[in-house]
C-alpha cells in the first residue's frame, strides 16, 4: 500500500468508530495526507527512507504541535495553538511520520481512566462500557482500535503502560532522560517521560528509535545513544536472562485472572531459557503515598502558569478586573475536579510547617525504593509484575473515590520514582479483558525490555 492508501485507511476507521470510542480530540486530515503524498513522490525515486515513512501516528494531546491544537485535556487550554513543535514532533517530521491527529486524555494527564479529561471520556475498544486506562487513554484506545497503527503517550507514573495494559498493547515508559521532554507540558518534571504507544515489541522499539536520543532542548536530556533496540526486539532471546519476579506486586489485591496469565507469562519465560528468581522491593508499598506527595507538590508548580493571562482561556468577573481575580475566576472555571484536588494537596504539601513533614518525607521514600531497585537489580537482569493489579474496570466504578483510582497505578508507579525504564506486553485476557505483563530494567538499559518483551510476544 502507498502512504496514502494506509492514511486515508487510518482516517476512514477514525471516521467509523471514533464517534463511539473518543480516541480522538483533534483530526489532522489534510496534513496527514499531504505528508504521505510526498513520501510517495519521494519513495519512487528510491531515496534510502527511514523504515517508518510515512507510516502515520496519533500523539497524546499534552503533546505540543505546531499547526494543531494542544488542550492538555483542559478547558483551561482550549482553543491555544503552540508555537512550536515538541522535540519528539519534529523527530516524527523528520522521519516524515504523517501525523494522524490529537488523543485524548485525563486533563494535565491526572488519572487513570481517561475519564477526568474535559471533552468526555474515552470507551476500551474491548467493551465500551470499560474505560482505556489513563491518563493516557486516547493513544491506547486508538491503537488497540486500529484507528492509528502507532502513538505517543506521556508516563508520569503508569499512563503510557497501565492504558496499554488494559487495551492490550504495547507502552513504554523509557529510562528519565532518554526521550526529550521539550514540548510535554509538564505534570511532574522529574517523573514525566514520553513514549512509544503500539501493538508490537517491535514497532514500539522502532517508535523509540525515532525519538530517543540526546536533545539539548532538555537539560534533563541523557548525552548516550539511543541503544540497539531494534536489534533487541528482533533477538527476543532470554537464555541465562534472570528475570526477577518482585514478591510486593503480585498476590493480595490483584485480581485471580490477572495472578493466572502472570503465573502463565513466568512459564513461558522459563521454558524460553530464562532464570527466573524472586526478588523483594519492601519500600514499594509506600511508593503510592509518596507519589501523591511529590507529583502534587511538582504539578502545583507547574500548573502556576495557567493564569488567565500567557495561556488559554481568560474569564474576567465581574467587578474590578484585578489580576488576582482574573487568575482566580479563570482557574476555577478552567480545572476540572481532580486538576484543583491535586493543586490543593501540592501546595498543602508544600507550605511552610509541613514541607519537611510531607514532600520531604516522601523524598526520603524516593532514595529507598531506588535503593530497593539497586538491590533487586544486583540479584536479578531485569524485573517483572503485572501491569496493574485489575482488568478495565467499568466506566464510573471509581469517579467518586479517588484513591481507589489512585491504587490501579501501585505497580507502575516505583519506576517513575526511580527513573528506570519499563514495558508492558499483551498478556491474554482474563474474562475476555486483556492483562498486562510488565518488564523494568535498570536504567539505560532499555534494550532488555525490548529483548524480554519480545520473548513473550
Ligand atoms: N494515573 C497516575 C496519576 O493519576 C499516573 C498519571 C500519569 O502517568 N500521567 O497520577
């Protein structure tokens, strides 16, 4: 098929099912096309091409695009272009990847269902009274629905993997530093990273190829290669590979279906070759809790910004226009419910008299569970758990109780809090929903997810 063909084929699905799932905030027709058309033109001169040309893609909409909206999920940005292209943006121009459009997601990527975004939630395409996982609930939806082949998304502590988990595909949050973050809008800076969205070990190495590397836009930004991870994923062998089962995340609290295809996915690495060996992680148990402190306190800050002034929407009240009031009427009618939660509880953590007590508690949380993963990973090549402790559940069970949310995210979360990479792989379904099997590697060392990754595929 030409490049046309396969976009046009992408759009014409968006067109069929997108009304029922609401993958899709914005749709980039006539770019999406017109880049496909010169990869056609160019592919019959035989130019050597990236192997991704003009193969078309869906990001996260917290994403920055030139020439696109960008609402982070949020009233508060509704209608605001950027004026720039985020580093990952331009590397997909470059390896002229039409872009297909903008994914929903939970407003400034807070929550785990996509269910928090401003434009309505997203439905799995697996049962559409269940939702897709979040915050990164758009990409995941579309992939799995085949209205995009690949995506972006954006994993602050489990929003590219947990949505994966439960659509059955594949997401990869890579190690802190080795995606640019220039042009994400910040949640939490020291925890954010960008990554592949896709229904193949391979395809989402292909994906990481692409925007991985050194950017000097990210001061965050690691200085080494990218890796061969395309070269992993095509390897797929795990003989001698000690594969760390995490005694803390599996067990109590996670649904028997889910515990059967993790019992399964241990099988099948072991007959595969691979040693697999138990490992503990105590402090993980109060990764959760120290997450709910620092990514608060970090998007607090981050969110400063949306004053009614730089960005977005402005609602002036009536009465004497003052700045603070301003500020005030247009962040009351910008955020939604669970934006000001967490802006409350940030700034709550962050005052004075409490700081030490909270934030820097949680801190000295973050050095222990890097500690545990210091240890796991002398005993152990790399780490699994399931993805998340339950299938999708149905649209509303959890709205009304944010820390029953808040619990979907126990396993994905310790890998933000120490920067490291991970995975998760499509592990069968269990009563007809799909599971998630996760894989996390010491930092940098991404090719491992790849390589184990495609050992269970
Ligand atoms: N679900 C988690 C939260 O609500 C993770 C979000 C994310 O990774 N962006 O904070």
């Amino acid at each position: 098929v030409s490049a046309v063909e396969a976009v046009q084929a992408h759009l014409d699905r968006i067109g069929e099912v997108d009304p029922a799932i609401n993958a899709f905030l914005h749709i980039n027709t006539d770019e999406a096309l017109r880049v496909a058309s010169e990869v056609d033109k160019e592919r019959s001169l035989e130019d050597a091409m990236h192997p991704l040309a003009g193969v078309p893609i869906a990001v996260k909409d917290l994403i920055v695009t030139k020439g696109q909206p960008t609402t982070a999920g949020s009233k508060i940005l509704e209608g605001w272009h950027s004026p720039y292209d985020a580093t990952v943006v331009r590397r997909l121009r470059d390896a002229k990847m039409p872009i297909l459009g903008k994914t929903n997601l939970d407003e400034f990527a807070m929550g785990s269902s996509t269910e928090h975004s401003a434009y309505g939630p997203t439905r799995n395409p697996w049962d559409l009274d269940r939702i897709p996982g979040g915050s990164g609930g758009g990409s995941a939806a579309a992939v799995a629905a085949f209205e995009a082949p690949l995506a972006l998304g954006t994993d602050t502590g489990g929003s590219i993997r947990q949505p994966g988990a439960v659509t059955g595909t594949v997401g990869v949050k890579p190690t802190y530093g080795g995606v640019s973050r220039y042009g994400a809008i910040a949640m939490a800076s020291s925890l954010d990273q960008i990554g592949p969205v896709t229904r193949t070990v391979l395809d989402a190495a292909l994906l990481h190829e692409v925007i991985g590397g050194h950017d000097p836009h990210d001061s965050t930004s690691l200085t080494d290669p990218v890796g061969a991870l395309v070269d992993a994923a095509r390897n797929g062998d795990v003989r001698g590979m000690r594969i760390g089962v995490i005694k803390e995340l599996q067990g109590d609290g996670y649904q028997d279906g889910v515990q059967a295809r993790f019992n399964e996915a241990l099988d099948l690495l072991r007959q595969a070759g691979a040693d697999v060996v138990e490992v503990s992680c105590p402090n993980f148990r109060y990764a959760l809790g120290a997450y709910y402190l620092i990514m608060p306190s970090e998007a607090s800050s981050n969110l400063a910004k949306y004053d009614g002034v730089r960005f977005g929407m402005r609602v002036v009240p009536d009465g004497a226009p003052t700045i603070e009031r301003v500020m005030g009427a247009t962040r009351a009618a910008g955020f939604g419910d669970e934006v000001k939660r967490r802006i409350i509880l940030g700034t709550y953590a962050l005052s004075a008299g409490y700081y030490d007590a909270y934030y820097g508690s949680a801190q000295k949380v973050r050095t222990l569970i890097q500690r545990d993963f210091d240890a796991a990973f002398g005993q152990a090549d790399i780490l699994i758990s399931p993805t998340a402790p339950t299938t999708a559940f149905k649209l509303g069970e959890k709205l009304d109780d944010p820390l029953a949310m808040y619990l979907n995210d126990v396993a994905t979360i310790p890998a933000n809090m120490a920067g490291v990479p991970g995975i998760s792989i499509p592990g069968g379904l269990a009563d007809g929903l799909p599971v998630g099997i996760q894989f996390l590697a010491p930092a940098r060392q991404d090719a491992r997810l790849y390589r184990a990754g495609a050992a269970l595929e």
